[in-house]
C-alpha cells in the first residue's frame, strides 16, 4: 500500500540527524512528503511559521498549537505569512487565530452532579470522552482510527497508547466490551498501517511508541471472552514485538553499539526507551529547544527527551544523570525495569498465540529467561532490597526508587524473597496517606514524590497480591479510593494525577496544568472501588 510505504518512509527519515542549533526540522523525504501529506508534522506543513509561533508562545500551552486545524491550504498560510509578517503592525497571535481552528479542551464544560456518587460521574463522563469513528479532515494533525475510542481529557484530545489498557479497566467494570474490542481493533490498525502505536493518534508523534500494554489489552478482553481474543490479535501482537526487538538479529553490530530500542547485555538483549526522532517535540517545542540551547546540548539531548515521553513517565528523575534536574536527562542510557517487564509480557502473550510455533516459541521462552536473569543480575539491589533501572553506559544502577520496582511482580517475574523485600520497602518508605507517589524525589517534576498516579497505584497492588501481600495492597487501594472520592466531592471532578501525601493539596509539576476527565483515573477508580468492596 502507498500509504505504507509513506509511512515507513516517514519513519526512516525522521531517524536522521539535524545540525545542534538547527530550528526548522527537515526529516521528511520527498517521497513522505509527496504520497503520505496527511502524515507531514506541522513544522513541515508549516515552515517558518510553525518555529515563530511556538517559540513566541502564542498559546499558552504549546500542544494547543499542534492540534489546531488549518482552515485553509498550508500553502496559502505560509505564502500569507510571508507577505504579512514584515508589516510593522502584524500580530502573530491575529494571524493564527485567522488561520487556524483552535481545539477544545475535552470535558471542560461537562458539569458534574452533586446527587451524584463518584461512580455514577465515571459512568456519566464515558460518554464524554468517547469519540466516534474519526473522518479525515484536511488541515488536522489527527491519524484516523476506524472505530470509536476514549480520550483521556482535557488536552488530551486524541487517544493515548498505555492510557487505554488502564481506561479499559474501567470500560470493563461499566461493561462496555464492544467499546474495548473497538480500540483493541483500532491499535491493531495503527500497527498495521504504521507498525507500531504510537504515543497518540497525531502525526507529530509517529516516531516514538509508550509502554507496550497492547498485550494486557488483549489478555483482559480475552477473560472476558474466551481465547479467541487472542487468535483475533495475534499478528499485530507479533508485529508490535518486531518494533520493538528490531535490530536484535544484528547480533555482530548490537554488541558494538545499541540498535534503536535494543541494548546487547551478557544477559542477553534488554530494551530501552528510544524516540527515532532527534530534533525538539512538536507540541512542546519551546521547552525541548531553550533547555537544549541552554545547556548546549544536542541530538542526543532532544532525542532524550523525546524518549522520556515515549516513557510514559514525562518527566522523572529516573531519567536524570544527576536524580534532580531535567538538564541532565540521559533517558537513551538507561535500560527501564519497568519496559523490559512489560514485554516479558509481551512474549509470554505471544507464546500463547503462537503455542503451535516450536521455534518462535523457544526463542521467546529464551529471550524472558534472559529478561528475569538480568533484573536479578544487573537490576537487583541487594542492599534495600528492591528492583532499579541500570544504566548501560555507566554499568551501573541508576539510585533512583520508584515504583518501576512493581512491575516485575505484576508480571510474575520475581523470587518471592524479591516481592517480600519490595513489599517491605514499600511500607517503609511509599505508602502515604493518599496511596502511592511514583518515586521518592522531590524534584518538580510530575512523575515525582508528591504525586501518585492511577497505573501505578494499579501495579503494585495486582503485583503485590500476586505474592500474598494482599493487606498491602488493599491498603494502597483503599487510600487511593479514598483520595479520589475526596477530590471528587471538593472539586466535582477526577484528575489525571493525585498529591498522596497531602490530601487538601493539587498534584503538580510537568509541562501542564493538572488535567480533569481523566480516562486512566477513572478505570483505575471503578476497578480499585470493586476490588476494595469485594
């Protein structure tokens, strides 16, 4: 299909290198840009006009830009631009408005009823945030999915990769499994089509992916509906764990250097967060390019940052050279406890699909063993007794706690000694008033001590009742409850992130304010409040 072949060619080029100090991005090959238009990223479309409006901060919020749609052809934009912005009363902000639709904040004028519970809002907000099938429309930035999907809220306008497996959490407590089986079939068409998830359904976020929940996805629809779920999706779970391990067959060139999300250990191959891009974020292009300037960075700089987004955890200090400040991001160097957890996940999936495949099976058996050899080996640490990311460039573990550590027990890969030590841990050092914050790092940023989010709530406490450490885990359940309906009945809302240590206060930090609807909140909250009940 044109529109493949546009695609990788996309992808292709976006992997080439731009000059350090270079504004405009230029990573588009003709071929893309002639075959794929639709698939163009607004400074490409844009131009000039894309670099001055974002640099200027024309909208508060820079992904406001990315998301407007042209209302007329790019070229007539930039050939008008061109002409008007030398007149001494030219106003960049009239321009845009002119020029430009701006987006809707999703759910912001939803009212919410005080007769209400905090389960009958969720249920209510389903609605809401769904979005119907999309229609291609000239001028947007929106990849089309074929089938209705949920939103996350508020500036999150357009469906997000690992949101969706904790949202669909939550769509299963309502019941909604033609809704799940919907999105399930449209990240089955993004892999298809453009070979893997991306971050979101935009065109600015083709080159990076999120943490690869897609197989939990299929795994709980599947406990709904029988094996067959698996035999539906079996393909594209295969052709997602193929973006993921390319480069993993180069044995000779993977032991010289990494290869895109691959790492060669003596463990065998481990994976990393990789942005194919190296140039700033198009909806956070104003941060992206002064931190780099100021901190005279480059490629790799821009390239980390991308690949901290395609984290999920945007931003932390697991990702910083020196645990507290952003300008000492080196998110490419490290080899995340977490991802490599999640695609032991991932194969395990697959060799259920693909149980009558002797060989594909006996690689992916190989290649798990590899994974929980190199969390005992490399990310275990003896001392405190917990799970740390390592990093492979500096051969050695990061420092940072965070609650990356559940993962391993949420997927079944850890000793019980290890889950017992992590629990303990746990108790000692994370367990607030509120639930659970995402480190211990009081840094600013949003994936930092104070705040807790919903997934992790949800990972360590399916981990930790994995390994008997039930009372544990109701505990975080019944606290994060607790803080949800407490926000809830103060403020008529649910959020995207929580403050768990104080429960008067708003979570904070990120590049945004703090976000209602929220998809991932609201599944996590519907599960967790049947969970406590049970």
């Amino acid at each position: 299909m044109v529109r493949s072949i546009a695609l990788l060619a996309l992808m292709l080029a976006l992997a080439c290198k731009t000059e350090k100090k270079e504004i405009q991005s230029t990573v588009v090959s003709e071929t893309a840009t002639s075959e794929s238009p639709e698939l163009q990223t607004p400074d490409q479309l844009l131009g000039e006009l894309f670099a001055d409006v974002q640099l200027a901060q024309v909208f508060e919020d820079g992904k406001t830009f990315v998301d407007c749609r042209a209302k007329y052809p790019y070229e007539t934009i930039r050939t008008n631009y061109a002409a008007q912005k030398t007149n001494s009363e030219f106003d960049l902000r009239a321009f845009v408005l002119a020029h430009f639709e701006i987006p809707p904040s999703i759910t912001s004028n939803f009212k919410s009823d005080p007769n209400r519970s905090a389960v009958e809002h969720v249920e209510a907000l389903w609605p809401e945030l769904q979005r119907q099938s999309d229609v291609d429309q000239n001028g947007s930035t929106l990849i089309t999915l074929p089938k209705p999907y949920i939103v996350p809220g508020g500036r999150f306008r357009e469906v997000y990769y690992w949101d969706s497996y904790f949202t669909m959490l939550g769509l299963a407590e309502s019941g909604k499994f033609d809704l799940i089986r919907n999105m399930l079939d449209n990240f089955a068409h993004l892999i298809q089509t453009v070979g893997h998830i991306p971050n979101g359904n935009r065109t600015y976020y083709i080159t990076r992916s999120q943490p690869p929940f897609f197989s939990q996805m299929v795994a709980l629809l599947a406990k709904y509906e029988g094996d067959s779920v698996y035999s539906t999706y079996k393909e594209a779970l295969r052709t997602e764990y193929e973006f993921w391990m390319a480069g993993a067959d180069l044995t000779s060139e993977l032991n010289t250097k990494p290869i895109k999300h691959c790492v060669s250990t003596p463990s065998g191959v481990m994976n990393r967060y990789y942005d194919l891009g190296d140039t700033p974020r198009q909806e956070s292009y104003r941060e992206d390019y002064e931190l780099v300037q100021e901190m005279n960075g480059g490629a790799k700089m821009y390239r980390d940052l991308r690949s901290g987004a395609e984290s999920g955890w945007d931003y932390t200090t697991r990702w910083f050279a020196d645990g507290k400040t952003m300008g000492t991001i080196e998110t490419t160097d490290i080899i995340p406890v977490d991802l490599n957890a999640l695609l032991f996940g991932l194969e395990e999936v697959l060799i259920r699909c693909y149980s009558d495949d002797v060989a594909y099976t006996a690689a992916l058996k190989t290649s798990m063993k590899s994974r929980k050899d190199f969390l005992e080996k490399y990310s275990w640490n003896t001392n405190d007794k917990v799970f740390e990311d390592f990093n492979w460039v500096k051969q050695q573990q990061t420092g940072i706690k965070s609650l990356a550590m559940v993962y391993p027990l949420f997927f079944k890969m850890a000793t019980q000694e290890q889950a017992d030590g992590i629990a303990a841990y746990l108790r000692k050092y994370f367990l607030k008033p509120g639930g659970l914050p995402a480190t211990l790092n009081y840094s600013g940023q949003q994936w930092d001590a104070p705040n807790g989010w919903a997934p992790l709530q949800w990972m360590a406490i399916k981990g930790l009742d994995r390994y008997g450490h039930s009372d544990l885990a109701k505990t975080i359940a019944e606290r994060w409850v607790a803080l949800n309906e407490k926000v809830y009945a103060n403020t008529g809302k649910f959020v995207e992130k929580y403050n768990v240590e104080d429960m008067t206060l708003e979570a904070g930090g990120g590049e945004y304010p703090v976000q209602d609807g929220f998809g991932w909140s609201n599944g996590v909250y519907l599960a967790l409040k049947a969970y406590v009940e049970e």
